[in-house]
C-alpha cells in the first residue's frame, strides 16, 4: 500500500509527520503532504512535500495513483474532496479521515477490500485514539468475505453472492467452505475455522477456493492468482490473435482467468507488443528468459527443430511457464503462429486451526 497524506493546519502538521514516520518506519512509501505556509524545507528528507495544489487537484492526484488517502481534519472536507472521484468499492482506494488532535480515526471508503480499517486501526494506535469502524461485520465480530479475499490475494467472483453470504452469516446463518487440493495454503485457515464457517459441508450459502471456471448455485468463487502462462509468438503477431488464443486455451481448459498471475516468454518477444499488450491489459506480470535459462528448465517438453534455430530453444511456452517451478496444467497449443501453454504454481499448504 502507498499512502497520500495532507493537512491544513501546524497543528495537523504534526500529527501528519508524526504518522508519515510511522509508516515509513514500517516499510510503507507515505507521502505527507502540508500547506506552504506552514513546512519548513528540512521536512523533504521525510517525505513531507509542500501542498500547492487544490484540494481537488490533489485528491484526484491521489487516486489516479491509486494511494490511500488520510485527511488530517474534519471528515466532512474529506467526503466532499473524494465525492468526485468514487466509482466502485472493489476499485477505489482506503479513505480514511483522523482529527488533527487525533483522538479519531474513521475509515470512509473502501474498509474492507481497500484496507481502509485495517489503516485507521494502526493510525490509532500510533495516535492513542480510537478506530471509529462502522462496517457491520466488523462490529459483530463477523466474518466478512472482502476481507478475507484480500488479505488471501483472491478475487470475488460474484459481488451478489459475497454481499448475501455477510447478510447471511448477520442473521446467524452457517456458511459452506471448500478448497481445491491445489489452493491450500491461499485460504487463511485461521480465519476461516469460526464464525458459522463450516469446513466441506454444503449450506445455504457457501465459499469455494478454485482456480476453475465452473459454476455452482450458492457457491461464491473466490480465485486465487495461481497460474502463470506461456507463450510464444511470430514476430508481429497482431495482440488480438495472441489474446485470443490465450483466453481459449484457459476456457478449454476450465481456468479462470482471474488465476493468473504472469504471461511469461522468451527475453526476445519481450518486445512484442501483442505480448506486452496483453499483460498490460490484464495486470499480468511479465515474465521473460533467456534461451539459456529455458534450456535449463527440467522436464519433459515438445520441442521444435525451427523454433530452436529460430530462438535457440526448442519450446518457449512449456518451458517458460514451468520455470519457477509451476505443473505444467495446459500442454503446448499451436495455431496462428501462436503457441500456449500453463503451468500452476501451487502455495505452500497450511495447517488448520479450529
């Protein structure tokens, strides 16, 4: 998380580069941000700049960036700063608002997905005040979906079914969990052992860690980034067919492709542009290696005579996928110039606590 901070007044000042410290000292980039008239040129060393800008300037700023943003004053400023630019809780950035004597800490936006109560709570243990959370789960001590997904790197598949498995649990409802054997270790174990979860027993509602794409009434999917794909590609390939071939692959192969991770390839189609498009679009991390490093990968591959003469290496998606140690999950398709393939690249398993 980075982390925008500003304030309006001396007062509010220090307590900005009181909690600037803080998180810094945590290993947290935080900028803090205070009106001219009141910073002194010596606070640049502590990542406390000068805020010349308007209000909405800076706001806009922070999200484009995708900063959390903490407003040292009333919450009311705040509300009326970040109003513009609210979209979407699974996308907006944490808002939280402290008072510049820092007696309250109050989240505003994005609490739990965001980690907004999650902030407000260690600001106000640095400030000896108080986290003001009002999110209903929290204050019955409920299990809460959102957060659960994020602290565990998960992505929610049905919004609907998340909001009604909170409201279900609320109202002292039993609530499924199940995992696939690969996704042990993404699921948080100590946190899903209380609360009305009830490991492997189908309920009203229920909660399925997977990497698959298939459906089942009353199952929320939650998809952990898990899976890497390879590829290789003529030189040129337009991005629409590289893309394409891609998402096929995963469909025929009943993956989700929230479960990726990277796109990885050779270092020479780094370049390419239908490969560097697609990780763009997607948030994929991209991955490249050298011929040497492929060559090197252990296991049994289809290779090539003419993409070895081509690139030095006989197969560039098997290998590619597999070289952080990932299980080869999609073997090798061609087509279109193309070729495709996955690895899964399973988490450590953890133990479960009751």
């Amino acid at each position: 998380m980075k982390i925008g901070m500003i304030c309006f007044t001396a007062r509010g000042a220090g307590i900005c580069r009181l909690l600037c410290g803080r998180f810094r000292d945590t290993g947290t980039e935080c900028r803090g941000y205070v009106p001219r008239r009141f910073w002194k040129p010596e606070w640049e060393a502590e990542g406390i700049l000068p805020q010349d800008r308007s209000l909405s300037e800076w706001t806009g700023s922070m999200f484009g960036q995708k900063r959390a943003l903490v407003f040292i004053g009333a919450a009311g400023i705040a509300v009326r700063a970040i109003a513009p630019y609210v979209r979407d809780k699974m996308t907006d950035p944490p808002v939280v608002a402290a008072d510049e004597a820092g007696h309250f800490c109050i989240p505003l936006l994005s609490g739990h997905v965001g980690g907004a109560n999650e902030l407000a709570e260690r600001m106000a243990g640095w400030l000896n005040g108080i986290p003001v959370i009002t999110t209903a789960t929290d204050v019955n001590g409920v299990f809460a979906v959102d957060i659960f997904a994020a602290r565990n790197g998960l992505c929610i598949t049905d919004r609907k079914e998340a909001k009604e498995i909170s409201a279900w649990l609320l109202d002292g409802g039993e609530v499924g969990f199940f995992c696939d054997s690969e996704c042990h270790g993404a699921e948080g174990a100590k946190d899903i052992c209380r609360h009305n979860i009830c490991m492997n027993r189908v309920c009203g509602h229920n909660i399925w860690i997977t990497f698959r794409n298939s459906e089942r009434p009353s199952f929320l999917r939650l998809v952990p980034k898990m899976v890497v794909v390879g590829v290789g590609c003529r030189k040129g390939t337009p991005p629409d067919v590289l893309e394409r071939r891609v998402l096929e692959a995963l469909e025929d192969s009943g993956i989700d492709p929230a479960a990726v991770k990277a796109l990885s390839t050779i270092d020479i189609k780094a370049g390419e542009a239908a490969v560097s498009q697609l990780a763009g679009r997607y948030g994929w991390e991209l991955r490249t290696f050298t011929a040497g490093e492929l060559l090197a990968v252990k296991g049994e591959f289809e290779e090539s005579e003419f993409v070895r003469t081509a690139v030095g290496v006989g197969n560039v998606c098997e290998r590619s996928c597999t070289a952080g140690g990932g299980i080869l999950l999609i073997h090798k398709r061609a087509g279109e110039g193309v070729t495709v393939a996955a690895a899964i690249e399973p988490v450590a398993r953890a133990g479960h606590s009751q």
